[in-house]
C-alpha cells in the first residue's frame, strides 16, 4: 500500500498481543474506507481485532447481525468479496468484530464502553471511547475510522497511532502501554 506499508507494519507489531496479519489488514482497510467513503460521503466506523468471544459478551446486536449464517471462509478478512462487503456494511451504526484468525464474527454491535482509566484526548466522541474502552478491557486492538478520515488505533484503553490518509501522514503514540 504505496509509502504507508512499513508504518502500518510497524503500528501492526506482534507486541500488540494479536495476530500482526489480520491487525494489518484491518488497518489497511480502515484506511481505504477512511479514503473511499462510500456513495461520495464520509464515513466512519469500528474494527476490534483478537479476543472476539470476550467482545461478543461485552457487547449486543443493534440490528439481526448480517453477517450471521455465512461460513467463516466466505467472512475472512483478507477476502476482497468480504473487504466489499465491510465497506457498505460500514454505513451501519455499531463494530464490526474480528477474531485474531482474522474471520469478521460479528457486524453493527454496541459496545459496552465504561470510561475508567482511559487515556484518550479530549475532543474524541463515543465511537473513540467504546474503541479505546474495549482495548482496555478485553485482550482486542481496536481500530476507528472517523467520519472526519483519520483512523486510530487504541491498544491497552490509549491510541497507540493514528493515520491521517488525505496526507499520507502518520502518528506514533509512544511504544505499547502497559506491556
Ligand atoms: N459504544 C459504541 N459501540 C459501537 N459503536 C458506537 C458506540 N458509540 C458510538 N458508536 C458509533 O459511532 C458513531 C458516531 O458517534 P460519535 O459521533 O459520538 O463518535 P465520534 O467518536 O465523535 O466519531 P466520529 O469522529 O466518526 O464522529 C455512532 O453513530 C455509532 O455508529
């Protein structure tokens, strides 16, 4: 992916606790949906990645999941039918949930998202806090795309790196906190 293939790897470390694959392909996608939008609007959504059966639990369906029914080889990530599909499906309210195996679970799902020891900038809505919220809870990395383009990644209930894709540019948020 053009200049941003090394810094995505780099964001992808195995040190983040998932699988470093299925993280980089999430991130890449995030940044083509942040790029892309869709139907020439922006728009904005959520990735967990690792740890899904922790997330459905602290989660719930804001719609029947459309997702549902599919065989887990048909919902791989890396798959450019299902890379399709997440990007209309991205239009919905909620998270999509990705295992580490890098099978997308789940679709549109509310996040519980308690706001205890967080460390997040100000300025960030309730999309940032269920991301950075889920990160600090369950053993995921989340990733958010904002429907202002940039994409986040939050690691351990911080952002550990953030994209901004209309410049190519890139920020680093200090090593991997708490490991
Ligand atoms: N707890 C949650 N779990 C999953 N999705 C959520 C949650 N809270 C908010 N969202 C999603 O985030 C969307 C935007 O919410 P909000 O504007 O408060 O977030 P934000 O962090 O400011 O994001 P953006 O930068 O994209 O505006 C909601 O419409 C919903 O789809």
């Amino acid at each position: 992916m053009d200049g941003l293939d090394d810094p995505i790897a780099e964001i992808c470390s195995e040190e983040r606790g998932v699988d470093n694959r299925t993280l980089k392909k999430v991130v890449e996608l995030a940044v083509e949906i942040a790029r892309e939008g869709r139907e020439g609007r922006k728009i904005g959504t959520l990735f967990t990645v690792g740890d899904h059966e922790e997330v459905l639990v602290r989660s719930r369906p804001l719609i029947l999941d459309p997702l549902t029914g599919h065989p887990d080889d048909k919902k791989r990530v890396k798959d450019p039918d299902m890379r399709e599909t997440i990007k209309e499906l991205a239009q919905l309210d909620g998270a999509f949930v990705v295992s580490d195996g890098g099978v997308v679970v789940s679709a549109a799902r509310y996040l519980d998202a308690a706001s205890r020891n967080l460390d997040i900038p100000l300025g960030l809505g309730s999309r940032h806090m269920a991301a950075a919220s889920i990160s600090r809870n369950t053993g995921t990395v989340a990733v958010a795309v904002s429907e202002s383009s940039t994409v986040r990644v939050f690691d351990e209930g911080g952002v550990v790196a953030e994209v901004v894709p209309e410049v190519w540019m890139l920020r680093g948020y200090g090593p991997y906190p708490g490991r």
